[in-house]
C-alpha cells in the first residue's frame, strides 16, 4: 500500500514536471516569435539583421558549443534549431534539465535542451542610425527616439546569426543606465524649457523695445509736427510782422510822396498864376496907358484956319516936383478867373494819366502797374519819373529801348512776371544811367542778365530758374551791395568762383533754397553776411570761409551738418563773426571750435543730447544769446562745466522743449541773465539755490523766467525761488503737464 501511494506521487510529479516543460517551450516560442517581429519593424531594410551565434552547451561538461552549420547564415531562421544526436537530459551549470526543456541564462539568451544537447540563441541587435538610443522595458535591443521610416515588416522568428563565433556586441542597460538616460532626457527637456523660456523673454524684450522705439519716434514725429507748427507759425507771423512793416513804410513814403508832391503842385500852380497874374497886370497896364494916349489924343482939338489953337497947359514952376500919377481905378475881375488856380492842378494831373495804361497809377515821380494785365512794358515819356512797379503782369520780354523816355529812372520792378532769359535785350537797360534797383523775382530766368547797369546796388533774382552764374555775370557791378539768387537751381557745380570777383562792394548774399552741398567758394571779402538756408549742405571745410574775413553773420539752417563734418579751423579764428544759425540740422552735440567772437548762436530743432564743458570758453566777448530750443537735452547732457565762458555774459537763453528734469547748474551764476526759457520739459522740482544766488541775489538782472508745461506743483516751490526775479508777475507756471 504504502508502495502504490509512493509510486503514484512520483508519477505524478513526474507529469507535471512534464507539463511545465511543455508551457516553458511553448512560452519561449511565442516571446522569441514576438521579439523577432519587432526587431524586424525597427531594422532598416537596406542593414541586414545579423545572426546571433548559436553557441551549442555540451550537457556533461556545461561549455558551449558553437555549431559549424550556422555559419554564414545569410537569412532568417527559426530561434530554436533542434540538431538530431543524442537523446535524453541536459546537464547546465550542475542543473538537471528535461529534454525540450527552454530556459534564459541571462537576457536576450534563450536556451533549449534538445536530445541531451543544450542549443541556445543569443539577440543579435541591428545597429541603429541615431545618436541617442533608449531600450524600452520587456525589450532586449535599443531603440531611436522616434520610428525609421521604410522599415520592412518582419514575421517569424529571431534571425539566425550569421557567424557563430562572433563576440557578444550589445549588452542589456542596467537600470542606472536607463536612469541616467531619462535624467540626460529630463536635462535636455529642462534645457529645452529654458532655450524656450529665454527665446520667449527675448521676443518679448525685442517687442518692448520696438513699442519702445515706435513710441520714441511717434514722439520725435509729434515734437517735429509741433517744432514744424511753431516754426511755421513763427515765420508766419515774421512774414506778418514784416508784411505789416513794409506796408506801413509804404504807406508813410507814399504819404510823404503824396505830401510832397502836393507841397511841389501847389507851388508850381502858385507860381504858374502868379505869372499868369502878372502877365494879366502888365497887359492890363499896357490897355490902360494905350487908351489915356487914346483920351489925350482926343483932347487936342484942331480947329479951322480963321480959329487960333487953344494953347498947351501952362509948364509947372521950377523946382517943384511932378505931381503923383493918379491911382488906377480897381479893375473888376473877368469871368471864372477864380477858380484858375483850383483848375490847373486838376489839368495837369489829367495831362499826364491820359497817357498812362489802364490800371496804372501815379504819384508824383513814381508808376504803379502791378496786376494791370499787361503784356508788354507800356511805352512811357516821363523824364522825371523815378520809380516803376510792373509786378504781377504777363511780361515776357524786355526788348531794347523799353525804357528811352524814362532815362532817370532809379527802381525797377519786374516781379511775378514771365520774363526769360532769351527774351531780354542785351541793350535794354544800357540808357538807365541812374538805376540803382532791380528786381526781377518770379520770372523764368535761367542766367544773369547782362550787361547790367554800373550804378545797380540791389538785385533780385529769387524764385527763378538759375543755373549758372559765370566769371560774366556780374560784370562791372562793383557798386552791388545786396544780392539775392533764393530759390533757383545753383549748386557748387554750375557756379564758377571767379563770378563772384567783380563783386568787391557786396555786403549782403542770399543764396537759400538751391542746391548746395558745400560753402559756395570764391565768396567777396566784403561779404558781411552770408544766408544759405534750406540747401544740402553737408560739411564745413578748413578753407570755407577763408577769403571772408569780414563776414558777420552766416545763417546755415535746415541742411544736413553734424559736428563731426565741421573742420576745427573753419571759423574759430573769425574776428568778425558774431551770429551763427545751425538751426534743424543733425547735430548731437554742440559744436566746438566755435568762433571766438560769437555773440549769438542759435542751434533749435537739432538731435543735441549734450553741451561738452568748456565748449564756450575760449570766446573773447562771451556768448550773449544761446538757443537749443526742441532738442534732447537732459540732467546728464548739461556739465558744471558746460557754461564756464558766459557765465557774466548770458543775455537770453532758451532751453525749452527738451527732457530737463532739473534746473541746469550754473543757471544761477549768469550774472547778466534777462530772460529764461525752460518750459515744457520733464522738471518737477526746483531747489531754492537753483536759479537765484543767495550771496549774489541783489545783482541779479533776471527779467522773465518761463516754466509752463513741465512736471511742477506750484504750491510745492518755495517762496524764495524767484527771490531774484524783477517781477513776480514774469514767471509763468502754467499750465503743468498731468
């Protein structure tokens, strides 16, 4: 009994022994199945798989055993190859193992006991095209981050190796391999977050920094509308102003013309009746002594022959005087002989306008045609006229003799006409010996008209279309004192130097509005001052004003100078030049080597952002008037040193419309300061000490100070900041910006 029961145990260990031999092969099949076919997804199709060598394990002694047959296996085999020989157990590292029995020594190795012999195979991994690899979990063989494409769809088992003896090439990661894989993983995307996060700052930066920058020039576009508006506005009511003065001139030289000429017709009419009065007497005389010789003839009677002749009135005594001739009886005057004198200056005031144009007036020794649609210059027989005005007409020629019968004529105006360059006689103005004034603006004149009357000491060519200016244009003008080319076409290319030569008397060049990128050479000595406003004037060579050694004033504003383009001896060592205007050019900083007689310099409208110290010092009378108006001044562009030289000379200075947000140092020490501007700024405090010297507040001579439109609160200034102010009244503190 006992027997039985032993022996059915064992069998039935031995069946289920069985059965578990069964299920592992069966399990190791179906995995070496499965990992082929991934290893076939992920193979490129142009890498052949390698073979793993199949190294066959002698049962008894535990060695492997490399089989010949599977060398240079060029295809796909089964995983487990069952070699035919002897049958029976397997014996593996002093393990008894069951035919059929499949077991994994290490990974990627499975091992198979077939008839006594141990057959194993061992992973042969396919190399891989990318640099980063990571071996997912349950997988033998690493893989790429992301799938190869054109990978070929393996089925089927592992492939066989194709050279046994081959050495292991891959060993499975351990698990600290696989951790530093997804640290070096999680640092890469750490790195990615912060390459993001930076790349994202920077794009935000640069986006504030062009919001800034578009800010900046909408800004720099609403200072240059405002400057533009201002300045507009400014030479408008300059115009206006100038305007209103000519008329008033006119008005008071035609009034005084007009009383003149009346003063010189009511003479010449007084004259003209007394005459005609004195020749009415004398005739009157003569009829009067011709009838009492008539009466005294009719009183001698002859009578007949037989009647003696009465005798003559008796001699009177000797000695006595005649006796006084009767007095004349009062003589009755003839019919409207008392409106003669009211008559005779209306007939010669009708005389002479008969003769005149329709639209053309005169008074007394001057004509005026402007806009009386002429077309031509009207014939004229006038020696005593002095000026005439045909401005505003349709004139297109001066032909040669226009003007014989007015050969005194001192001014000439010619203005907004059509008058060419082709259509004027050379020999039109050769009578005018006295013709001091020409002015030919607004026509179509392409060249100087020559010859030109020696006597000439205004011209006028503005408006016109100039191109050229030779040594013969100014032939024998050696009386000029004004000239003014504004407005034409002249450039340093089609002006020739030695034109300007016989020029010795000029006094005053206007030569804005053309085309110039330099100082125009050849300029007169004489040449006081200089305009050459709204060019293309770059730079300010060495020898630029070289031969002007008298010129007092030089007017350079909106052109295209900057301080570097400005040569250091250009006009430092002027004794003459006292006002320099360098208005709305591209200056950043003030210019030195200014000249050492400047008085006056204007610098508005300019990109200034500092005044370098000491850049005034070196001037011999001091600057009196200084304007940087609309530029970016601020706190750090003004240094301690940047007034040292006018501190006792400073008469007017204008620094508003920049970014101050303090009162500038120094403002206190201009002794001889009348007026200051520092409205619409960024200042929002003032110090008490900041614009009056305590120690020297009684020889203060400040007048007006004006500070509107900056950051202040008026309540918050002390009482005694404008100690030194003449009147409180003259400090304007508002409006404030909010």
């Amino acid at each position: 009994m006992r027997l039985r029961v032993v022996f059915a145990l064992w069998f039935m260990v031995c069946l289920s022994l069985a059965v578990t031999q069964e299920q592992q092969v069966s399990l190791a099949r179906g995995k070496g199945r499965r990992a082929g076919q991934r290893r076939g997804k992920k193979a490129n199709s142009s890498q052949p798989a390698h073979p793993g060598g199949l190294p066959v394990l002698n049962g008894d002694a535990g060695t492997a055993i490399f089989l010949e047959s599977y060398k240079s296996v060029n295809e796909q085999e089964s995983n487990y190859n069952i070699i035919p020989g002897r049958r029976g157990q397997c014996q593996y590292m002093g393990i008894t193992m069951f035919d059929k029995a499949v077991w994994s020594p290490k990974p990627c190795v499975t091992c198979l006991c077939s008839e006594g012999t141990v057959v194993c195979d061992e992973v042969t991994c396919p190399s891989l095209r990318c640099h980063l690899t990571y071996t997912p979990i349950g997988e033998c063989c690493p893989v790429c981050p992301e799938p190869v494409l054109d990978v070929p769809d393996f089925s089927g088992e592992s492939p066989v190796p194709n050279n046994p003896s081959e050495p292991d090439l891959w060993s499975p990661q351990t698990p600290a391999e696989i951790e530093e894989i997804l640290r070096q993983e999680e640092e890469e995307h750490r790195e990615e977050e912060e390459r993001l996060r930076k790349k994202d700052q920077a794009k935000k930066k640069q986006k504030k920094k062009k919001e800034k920058k578009d800010r900046e020039a909408a800004e720099r576009k609403a200072q240059k509308e405002q400057r533009k508006e201002e300045e507009d506005r400014w030479e408008r009511e300059e115009a206006e102003a100038a305007e209103e003065r000519r008329r008033r001139q006119e008005e008071q030289r035609k009034e005084e013309e007009e009383r003149m000429r009346r003063m010189e017709t009511e003479q010449r009419l007084m004259l003209e009746a007394l005459e005609e009065a004195a020749e009415r007497e004398a005739q009157r005389a003569s009829e009067r002594t011709a009838d009492q010789e008539e009466e005294e003839d009719e009183d001698i009677v002859w009578l007949r022959g037989d009647v003696f002749q009465m005798p003559p009135l008796e001699p009177t005594a000797v000695g006595l005087p005649p006796l006084p001739p009767p007095l004349a009886e009062p003589v009755e005057p003839r019919d409207g002989e008392e409106n003669d004198y009211a008559d005779s200056e209306e007939v010669v005031i009708q005389r002479v306008t008969q003769s005149l144009p329709k639209g053309c007036t005169m008074s007394d020794v001057i004509i005026n045609c402007d806009n009386a649609k002429l077309s031509s210059i009207p014939p004229l027989s006038i020696p005593e006229l002095k000026s005439l005005s045909l401005e505003g007409n349709d004139i297109t020629a001066i032909p040669m003799g226009a003007f014989n019968g007015i050969p005194n004529v001192e001014w000439i105006n010619f203005g907004r006409n059509k008058i060419t360059s082709q259509n004027i006689d050379p020999q039109a103005f050769k009578g005018l010996k006295l013709l001091s004034r020409l002015y030919m603006d607004g026509n179509l004149l392409e060249q100087i008209p020559s010859p030109l009357p020696s006597t000439l000491q205004e011209l006028k060519i503005n408006e016109n279309n100039l191109r050229e200016i030779n040594k013969n244009s100014f032939e024998e003008l050696s009386g000029l004192i004004t000239l003014e080319l504004e407005g034409n076409m002249l450039s340093e290319g089609n002006v020739d130097p030695p034109g300007f030569t016989p020029l010795t008397g000029l006094s005053y060049l206007r030569l804005g509005r053309n085309h110039f990128r330099t100082i125009p050479q050849g300029l007169p000595p004489s040449l006081l001052e200089l305009h050459l406003e709204n060019n293309m004037i770059e730079e300010i060579s060495e020898a630029a004003f070289n031969q002007t050694s008298n010129l007092n004033v030089v007017v350079l504003r909106h052109n295209k100078i900057d301080e570097s383009r400005i040569a250091p001896l250009a006009w430092i060592n002027h004794k003459t030049l006292e006002s320099i205007d360098l208005s709305y050019n591209n200056l950043y900083l003030v210019p030195s080597f200014l000249p050492k007689s400047l008085v006056h310099l204007v610098l508005v409208g300019n990109q200034i952002e500092r005044i370098p110290g000491y850049v005034f010092a070196h001037m011999e009378q001091g600057l009196e008037y200084l304007y940087l108006s609309y530029n970016k001044l601020d706190a750090e562009g003004i240094e301690p040193e940047s007034f040292v030289g006018c501190l006792h000379s400073m008469t007017e200075l204008c620094l508003d419309h920049n970014q101050l947000t303090g009162v500038p140092i120094g403002i206190n020490e201009m002794t001889s300061l009348h007026f200051l501007r520092l409205n619409n700024n960024k200042i929002r405090n003032i110090a008490v000490d900041s614009l009056c010297d305590p120690i020297n507040d009684e020889d203060s001579q400040l007048v007006a100070v004006r500070l509107e439109n900056n950051l202040l609160d008026p309540r918050k200034i002390p009482p005694t900041t404008f100690s030194c102010v003449r009147s409180y009244s003259s400090v304007v503190l508002k409006p404030q910006m909010k």
